[in-house]
C-alpha cells in the first residue's frame, strides 16, 4: 500500500488530570484508531503535581499507541515543578514542546504555552508599572519562542500547539470580563507569518470551537468541555488531516 500522503492529527486541551473523570483507556485506544498523532494542548494535569504526571503516564503507557506532543498550560506550572511533570510525560514519550520544533512524518510542529494580554486594539501594552511590564514581556517571550520554533521548519505543513488563545473568536462564549486572561492577539502574527496550516488551543473552556487569524489559518479551540459541547456525540478530542512531504 502506498504511504498516506495526509496525516490525521488528534488534538484536545485541558485534561486537567487528577479531578478528571474522563475515560482515558477509551480515549487513548480511540485516538490510536483514529489518528497518527495525538497533540496535548496543555492543562495537562490539574495542579501540576508529579503524582498527577505518573499517573497520566501510565495510562498513556498502556493504552496510547502513537505519538504525542504536548504544550504545558497554566495549571501545569502551579506546582512549580513543571520540569519534573515534563520528565515524567517524557518518559511515557510525550515530547512537551516550549518554545520548541519537531518533524514527524513530514510534518512540522511548533509549540509553546502562550500567556495572555488580551486581543485586538485592546491588547495590553507594556507601560506604567514594573508589575504590568513584567506581565506583558511574558506574553512577547512566549511570541519569541513560538518564532523561534516555527523558523526552523521547512516542512509544507506547520502545525502549531498554544494553550492560550491567538485569537479573540475561539474565547468567545467566556464572560466578557476575562477575555485578557484567556490569550493573547500578540500570539497571532507568528501564525500569519510563517503560513501556518493550523493552530490549536485550549483554556478557554467555555469558548468558541473554531475560528481563524486575520489571513486564515485555522484555529481550533480544543479544550475538552469545548468539544464535548460542540460534538457532544463524540469522544472529546478532534481530529483534522494535514498533507505530509513524501
Ligand atoms: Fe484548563
Ligand atoms: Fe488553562
């Protein structure tokens, strides 16, 4: 049989492993049935704790039979011990990307946490207080690294794994008063830049599930309450095909 020239990618967001409920022996063996490749777009464990990370991998160990990327989100890094959490994802081979590239069945993928500021014409600027400085360069830092990676790929296909949203559509359906918490449109402009063929996200669990940048790239808001409220007949994780070079 000749080589499929598309590549089915599963991606869903905010697992919030150790108060989850989800089934994760139906989840994973469904993922390995239906894609190529699974993507974990961060909030991957609830309180960011090694046990809730050993616990996860285990179950990706038993039942996840492709490979997995993942992006760190926000409660990953509440423990302060996200480099252990990343390990212990690592040992089960789940490549966590910061600011990182890789290539996988000629494809490309790009990842970063993000951080928030807000969108559009109301982004949050870095004036006036050291404290609001601070808050803003963390969001033009994740931007840097989210460059960095997607500099280094030449593949046709670019896909790229955020926590935060790059866009305001796909946070819409969230109260109005913490849309700045939720991304950032300063995470947008590497997506037009670099014609990426797809972006996901999640932490916005009350959002919109897809929308797309000013020059259409395709976003997808795959925090798992999102799906499963959109495709409530499906199991939560969305799965899309990109070409792949040959
Ligand atoms: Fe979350
Ligand atoms: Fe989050």
């Amino acid at each position: 049989m000749e080589p499929s020239t598309k590549m089915r990618i599963a991606a869903l967001a905010d697992l919030h492993h150790g108060r989850s409920d989800v089934n994760l022996k139906e989840l994973f063996q469904a993922v390995t049935a239906q894609a190529d490749i699974l993507l974990l777009c961060g909030d991957i464990t609830d309180h960011g704790l090694p046990d809730e990370a050993k616990s996860l991998a285990e179950e990706i160990n038993r039942h996840l039979h492709v490979p997995a990327l993942a992006v760190m989100g926000n409660h990953d890094y509440h423990s302060d011990q996200s480099e252990l959490v990343d390990e212990i994802l690592g040992s089960a081979g789940v490549n966590v990307l910061n600011g990182d590239s890789v290539e996988i069945g000629g494809v490309g993928f790009a990842g970063a946490c993000g951080f928030a500021g807000g969108f559009d014409r109301w982004t949050l600027h870095p004036w006036g207080e050291r404290a609001i400085r601070a808050f803003v360069q963390a969001a033009i830092d994740e931007v840097l690294k989210l460059e960095m990676a997607l500099s280094r790929l030449d593949t046709t296909s670019r896909v790229v794994l955020l926590h935060y949203a790059p866009i305001r559509e796909t946070v819409v359906g969230e109260p109005l008063e913490i849309f700045p918490f939720l991304g950032s449109s300063r995470l947008e402009d590497p997506l037009n830049h670099f014609k990426v063929s797809v972006a996901f996200h999640g932490h916005a669990h009350k959002g919109t599930h897809a929308g797309q940048t000013s020059t259409g790239v395709p976003v997808f808001n795959v925090s798992m309450p999102v799906l499963r409220a959109t495709f409530p007949k499906r199991l939560p994780f969305h799965v899309i095909e990109v070409e792949r070079d040959t």
